[in-house]
C-alpha cells in the first residue's frame, strides 16, 4: 500500500473524508470508496458490496454497489458466516482451504493473489484485490480500518437523515406539507369518504416560469385553501390539495382561483373525486398525479 507520504495517497485520503463528509446518501459514500480507495491502498481492484439478503441463517448476498471497475456492478457475492472486523488471504497461501471467504473471493473477475476485506458496520463491505502478493502490514490495517469507520459513521449518518425525513411531515423549501402527510391524511380521509363525506384530491404542476418561484405558490395554496384543507408540495415538482367535503365542481373553483394567481398557461392540472371508483387511497393519489405526468411510483 503506498505510505501517506506519497502525495497522491495523502491527497486521496483527504478527498474521502471530504466526500464522505458532503454525502447525503449512500450511494456517494459507496462511489467515493470506489473512485477513492485505489489511490489510497494501491490495489488494483476495489468493490463496495452490500448486503441484499440472508440465504440461510450462515450465508449471506453481498451486491456490488460501487467499484473501481464499473462492470463489476453485475457482480453478486455469497459467503458463509457474516463477514465482521478484516480479513486478507493470500492465494498462494491455501486460500483454497477458508471456505468462509474463498468462494466470495473466487467471484472476483480477475485472478487476485492476495485479496482482504473491511467491514463498514453490519451490512457493508470494502472487497480489495491486488495482482501480486501483498502482506498488509499494521499501518495498512491502520489506514483501511480508519477509513471504514469513517465510511461506517457515514452510512449512519445518511440513515438517519433518512429516517428523519421519512418521518417529517412537512416539506423544507416550501413549508408545505410533504408527501408522506398526503399519505397520512389520505388513509384517514378515505375511511369517512366510505361512509358518505365527499374527498376530492387536485394536483398542479406548474411550468418551469412559475416552479422556480415555489414560496410564491405555497403562499397563495396556504391563501385559498380552507382551514379543513391539507396542501403539499411533493419531490416531483408537483402540489397536491386534499380537499375534505368538497365535490370535483367545488375542487374546480379551487383551481381556477389558483390558476388565476399563478397566471400562467403552462400549468397543468387535474382532479380526481372519491366516488367509488378509487379501491384505495394509493390509487386515488397516484390517479391525480399521473393525470399531470407524474410516475406516481417515485419516492
């Protein structure tokens, strides 16, 4: 592995925690340890494996998620026993006898001669090879372990964002509310629609001369809309309005004073009413969107 004194590896080593610091999902955390760490260790290949499922109680999927080599992506690893702490087998060196590792390191798409692995908390995994033999001394251990804590604070980091998020309900840039408070006055909404109270759901997606003003919007939303009313902002690029006790004719005066504020013709909107024909809430909200072209299946 190249000493820290080397230029290039003290540079890349800085860059990671700079990428790694600036990710807000896991997929950059995995792409940094991809493009980063073969400066950094000197191996001639570096994958990022997550794990995607548990054959049996002792084996273990692993999915290549980000790699110094892009065909590796296709690349799916089994192992036995989970994989904690780091490992290095030489090949020479009667790898053939670990079967724990072996055949995962098998998998690999050119023959290594000494392969190790790091472990980034439960679920992921830095696999790298070298084309010679390679004896990773403690300052290697030193390093690659540093850098997989750091990978691991991040993916801890980026999942909790995550769940914060999930479980937020209002949308940050507009103060509106968000997606999952759609879902969430949807499900109760549709229950009393059942029993005889008019729902009706309106979506608007504005053109790109009106979207770039989206406060403006959620002012005049907030303006028109009526107390019982729930207005939302989703990450399409769309708002939406639950309107409670209201018909489809009532929904299109809504609109049209909507409309009238945002004055521009671009606009695209649609209505859909509760009345019976909607089995579910999801179907009633993925209806109005995809009326305004919107894969109603994005997250």
């Amino acid at each position: 592995m190249p000493q820290l004194t080397d230029p290039r590896a003290a540079a890349s080593l800085l860059a990671l925690g700079n990428d790694l610091a600036r990710s807000v999902t896991s997929v950059d955390i995995c792409a940094a340890l991809g493009n980063r760490l073969p400066a950094i260790s000197g191996a001639d290949r570096v994958l990022v494996l997550r794990r995607t499922a548990h054959r049996t109680s002792d084996q273990h999927q692993f999915t290549v998620v980000a790699s110094s080599h892009p065909e590796d992506r296709a690349i799916v690893f089994h192992a036995v026993s989970p994989l904690t702490g780091s490992r290095a087998v030489q090949r020479r060196a009667g790898a053939g006898q670990d079967s724990v590792y072996t055949d995962m390191y098998r998998c690999l798409p050119s023959p290594m001669q000494t392969v190790a692995h790091t472990s980034m908390g439960l679920d992921h995994l830095i696999l790298m090879g070298w084309s010679h033999e390679r004896a990773l001394d403690d300052e290697d251990w030193t390093i690659l372990e540093s850098v997989a804590r750091q990978a691991s604070a991040a993916l801890e980091r980026v999942d909790a964002l995550r769940r914060v998020q999930e479980l937020s309900l209002e949308d940050p840039e507009t103060g509106l509310g968000n997606r999952r408070l759609v879902e969430v006055v949807l499900e109760r909404s549709f229950a009393r629609s059942t029993r005889g109270e008019p729902l009706t759901v309106v979506s608007i997606r504005p053109g790109a001369a009106a979207a770039a003003d989206s406060s403006r919007i959620a002012e005049w939303l907030r303006a028109k809309a009526r107390g019982s009313d729930v207005a939302a902002y989703l990450e399409e690029g769309v708002y939406v309005v639950v309107l409670h006790a209201s018909s489809a004719e009532g929904a299109g005066i809504f609109l049209r004073r909507i409309l009238a504020s945002i004055g521009e013709p671009e606009v695209i909107c649609a209505v859909a009413e509760q009345d019976g024909r909607f089995a579910t809430p999801d179907a009633l909200l993925k209806d109005v969107l995809n009326r305004v072209g919107i894969d109603a299946n994005m997250n």
